[in-house]
C-alpha cells in the first residue's frame, strides 16, 4: 500500500502519511483469548498484526498544520523483521511540496513515542527541531504528566519535548483549543489523560483525526475492546461522542495505526470501518 494518500476537502490538502509499519501483537493488547477472537479478524489476531504510524498533513490557505511527528525506529520492540520503512515524514512531505519550515502549528494526539519522536532530529551532535518554526500543541494532563522524563537525560522526552520547551515551542492545550475556523483541537482522554483528536471543517466536509482511539478496525467493530493501558470507562466516553458526531457528519476519519483514510458505516445496529478508495 502506497504509504502517502493525498485528500481534498474544498480549499483543504489533506496528506495521509505512514511513516513506517509497526508489529502489534493484538490478542496481547487487548486481552481478547482466542475463543472471542472473530473469524473476520482471524489473520490479524495469528500474528501480530502490522500497523501503520500515520502522520498527517493539514493545508489551509495560511495554515499549515501537522499532526504527530513521528519517525521510524529500528531499535524498537514494535519493529517488524524484514521490514524497509518508507521515506521518512520530511521526505514525504515535499513529495507534496511542503517544506519543514512551512508548518505553523503541531498538533500531537498524545505522549506515546511513535506520535512525536520526529518532533527532533541530530544535527551535528545536538538534537534540533524538525519544525523550526511550528508551535506544538500538547494535551496539558499528558504534558504534565511528561515533566519527570523530560528532567531525565538522555530521555526521549529530554531530546525532543525538552528541546522544544528551551525554546518556548510547547502549547499546553487544557480542554478544547481552535487554530483558526477551519481546525480545532478536541479534548479525548482514554488512550492518555491528555489525548487528543483534530477536528476539520472544510468544502462543506468534515475530516477527523482520532489518534488511538482505535489501535485496529476490529475495536471499531468490537467498541467493548480496548488496550490494556488505556482508562477505558473515559475511552468509551470519548470514542461515543466521536463515533455519534462522524456518523452525523458522514465525516472522513484518520486513524494513526490503520492504513488509509475510511469511513463510518452503520451496520447491523453496530458500526464498522470502511476504507477510502484512494483517487489515483
Ligand atoms: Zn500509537
């Protein structure tokens, strides 16, 4: 599957970018014994089922907004064997002509690593912004909850969130936050306290960005299934209010580790994700 998807909605360029599948051992993550696992889903629950990592790419005349900066890493746990990541996040992004620089406004879902380890990179021995000149917005209860590693050296946190902080880069986002008319910022605790989701309204459309509300389709399909390290009581909450507005609004829908814009559909009395037949 071609790991960048290009959307319009009206004046707004939506690129979908997959920066490099993950391994996700499912029946471990959602604590689903084999009994319960539905034949539909069979393959993914045989062997750890392959994610993607999706950052994505909001245009607006005047706004140019991203959310999550991640990057591929090797060295991970989650990292596939025999796997070749595409071209990293900067590389696709002037595949559509965005430079680095462009990008006014980072939106990050939450404080997991594979959402915003590409907020730095090395340059000469030192770990510098990606993003020179974007603002990072960041959930206030997962930023909070981020300070102690941040104070760590060597840390993740210290090399890419730090740095950010040094410079005064870090928008503390407490509640629901608006970057202009057409993009807004939705407080949705589950996954983390201070997860996110992005919201935007253009060409008469509307196009979510739901982070890990969802890991996979099947707990779109199976809503009762969630991670094992999520607050699920205030997950569902959050995923009800999303999953009732997209209906409504017959609204596209990004989700960080699936392949590919989709859709809500209504089936049975349930819903399920249908994927976005990608224009050629
Ligand atoms: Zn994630």
């Amino acid at each position: 599957m071609e790991s960048l998807q290009v959307i319009e909605l009206g004046e707004a360029r939506v690129g979908v970018i997959n920066t490099g599948d993950l391994a996700l051992d499912l029946a471990d993550a959602l604590g689903v014994t084999p009994a319960e696992q539905p034949a539909e889903y069979a393959a993914d629950f045989a062997e750890p089922a392959q994610v993607a990592v999706n950052c994505i790419y909001i245009g607006l005349p005047g706004l140019n907004v991203l959310v999550d900066a991640a990057a591929y890493d090797l060295d991970s746990s989650f990292a596939l064997p025999n796997y070749t990541p595409p071209p990293d996040l900067i590389a696709q992004l002037a595949q559509i002509g965005v430079t680095p620089q462009e990008i006014d406004h980072i939106i990050i879902s939450h404080l997991h690593f594979d959402h915003f380890n590409g907020l730095t990179h090395q340059q000469d021995g030192q770990f510098v912004p990606s993003f020179p000149n974007a603002v990072v917005h960041i959930g206030q209860a997962d930023w909070l909850a981020a300070q102690p590693k941040i104070e760590t050296a060597d840390s993740l946190e210290a090399h890419t969130l730090g740095v950010l902080q040094q410079q005064g880069r870090i928008h503390p986002v407490n509640g629901d936050y608006a970057l202009g008319d057409a993009v807004q910022i939705l407080a949705s605790p589950g996954e983390t306290p201070g997860h996110q989701t992005v919201k935007l309204s253009a060409g008469g459309q509307t196009l979510y960005c739901i982070g890990d509300l969802y890991h996979h389709i099947v707990e779109i399909a199976y809503p009762q299934w969630g991670v094992r390290w999520a607050d699920m009581p205030t997950m569902q909450q959050s995923r009800a209010q999303f999953v009732e507005a997209a209906l409504a609004e017959d609204a596209i829908v990004i989700v960080s580790h699936v392949h590919g814009a989709g859709q809500l559909a209504e089936v049975n009395g349930g819903v399920q994700w249908r994927t976005l037949e990608r224009s050629a």
